[in-house]
C-alpha cells in the first residue's frame, strides 16, 4: 500500500501530545521508524498520523472498519489466558495483532498522601473505589490473580480524562487513579496537587506499548513486518535510545515547572461507577472497547508525515 494511515490521541504525555515535540516520545519513534521506510521506498511509501481525542472509538469503530490502518500506543492484555479477562481485554486479543514493543511503562496506583494503603494486598484495596478513565483498559487491575475489577473486589470509577480521575481523588471521590507513572505525575503537577498525592511503591504492572492493527486487515501481515523492520534498524541506528532519552530529559524537567492555576482551579465532577466487570465492557494506552458501547468518535486532527 502506498500510504499509511494511523491513528494517535492527545493528552497521552510523554507519549503522545500534539504540543510536545515530535507529537510526543512515541509518536516521533513511530513517526522515526516508518521515515526510514519511506526513504527506502523512495517515494513509493507515505504515511499519516490523525489525532482523535476518543480513546474508546480507536478500536471500534476507527480501526476495525479500517478508517485507519495502524493505531498506538495500546497495551496487549495477556492473551495467553484470554478465557480469563474481561470482554474488552477479549476483544483486542481476537480482533488485533501487536506489534513489537514501542516502549514499556510502569502502571502505579496513585492515593492521597494521608491513605491507609500502603501496599497492593487485598486486604488493603478489597472495597476501595479507584479511578481508570474511559478508554483506558482495565486488565491491569486483574494481573498476577488480583482480579480486583474481575471479581467485583473494586468499584471502577470512569470518567472522561485523566486529570478528572485525580480531582475525584483529591476530593476524596476515589481512594486511588490507576495510572502509568509519568503520565499521572504530568497531571498530578499540572493540577498542583504533588504535595498531596503518593504514589505506591510496588508498581501495578509493567506494561509494553505497541502498534496495533485489526486482523481483518488485508494487509495486516505485511504492515506489521515493516513497522517491526523499521523499528528494529531505529533501535540498532540508536536513534530510538536518543528520542527517548530527550523526550524523559525534558519531561522530569517539566516536572519542576510551577503547575497551571487554571487547570488546578477547575473542580471535580463524580461520575456514576461502572458496571460490574464481569458484565461491563471496559473501553486504550493507552482501551478496552466493545461493538456495542463505543461512543461516536471526534473529529480528527490530521499531521503530515513529518515529525509532529
């Protein structure tokens, strides 16, 4: 095919975010990766990256009906026990293929600095509330036998963004945001709350980022063989080490910047707690998403195949 089309959102940071370098640390690998492929092509390869803010509609309807070719960043559940997870998790093992890593991230739990939990047991998070934002998957909270949203041992708050999850917490909606480290402390500091809210020590999960696209593809197959191709001369290039290492370089310095008072001023608005897990179809990388609750996808916000 002549030319790509994939599928990103904003808001992701470090990952992905149209007002940060290159689109973000992931987008520029990606973007660095198939540029390699399309000096190889020598004009015969083109690709473009689209911006939609719905988490939830990236799956379906966007992917599986091939509006666009490829998305990320997307975790892959652990498909080796799919029998095992929820009906969202089940529906990207059947329906999509990954590929290899992009980059792995450490998902955390995120308390008030005043919480009683201090660990991950049970009996420290066995009738908590936590928070996971729409689109955003929820197999992490049943890894390694937790099964805390599988077996109803949690209430699941979802509401729209991440730095809503944090507001509830702040105002003690929820006893915790179930977030991948960097991404949580972006909002946590956007938001001012740094001095108020704790991370707990043992991560949730590591979890590997990839590119994903549907089975159902014509050219699934030999997309995911260039884009794992042109991943690996970027790792063996070491053009992949340097964008990683300058996108965390300027995020830890970001970090120590003052936080936006507009946004801290905005206030927290409780959503209703999801369904059960076992019944409830979950929509990221960050989604879990079935045919019969995805949500109508926003408009999307194309970039040129260039560095965003």
């Amino acid at each position: 095919m002549r030319k790509l089309e994939i599928l990103t959102a904003d808001n992701y940071q470090p990952y992905t975010g149209r007002a940060l370098e290159g689109g973000g640390m992931l987008t520029q690998v990606v973007s660095a990766a198939l540029d390699l492929i399309k000096e190889e092509s020598k004009g015969r390869f083109d690709y473009s990256i689209s911006w939609v803010n719905d988490w939830a509609a990236h799956l379906n309807p966007l992917l599986l009906t091939r509006a666009f070719d490829v998305g990320f960043p997307w975790a892959r559940p652990e498909c080796e026990v799919a029998a095992t997870l929820d009906a969202g998790s089940q529906l990207r093992c059947q329906k999509f293929f990954f590929s290899d890593p992009l980059y792995e991230v450490v998902t955390n739990l995120f308390v008030r600095e005043n919480s009683r939990i201090k660990s991950l047991r049970n009996e420290e998070i066995h009738g908590t509330s936590l928070c996971r934002p729409t689109g955003y998957p929820l197999h992490d909270l049943d890894r390694a036998g937790r099964n805390w949203a599988k077996e109803g041992k949690i209430t699941v708050i979802r509401p729209g963004t991440v730095d809503e999850c944090f507001r509830l917490l702040d105002a003690g909606t929820v006893d915790g945001v179930v977030m991948s480290e960097l991404v949580g402390r972006t909002s946590i500091n956007s938001l001012g709350m740094a001095d108020r809210i704790r991370v707990v020590d043992q991560p949730v999960a590591l979890t590997p980022l990839h590119v994903i696209i549907a089975k159902t593809h014509p050219h699934a197959r030999t997309i995911l063989y260039y884009v794992n191709a042109s991943l690996a001369k970027l790792r063996e290039s070491g053009e992949y080490e340097k964008i990683v290492e300058r996108h965390l370089a300027r995020f830890w310095e970001a970090q120590a910047s003052p936080p936006n008072p507009a946004i801290a001023a905005t206030p927290a608005t409780a959503p209703k707690p999801a369904a059960p897990a076992a019944a409830s179809t979950p929509a990221p990388s960050p989604a879990s998403v079935s045919p019969s609750s995805t949500p109508a996808p926003s408009p999307a916000v194309k970039s040129g195949s260039a560095k965003q």
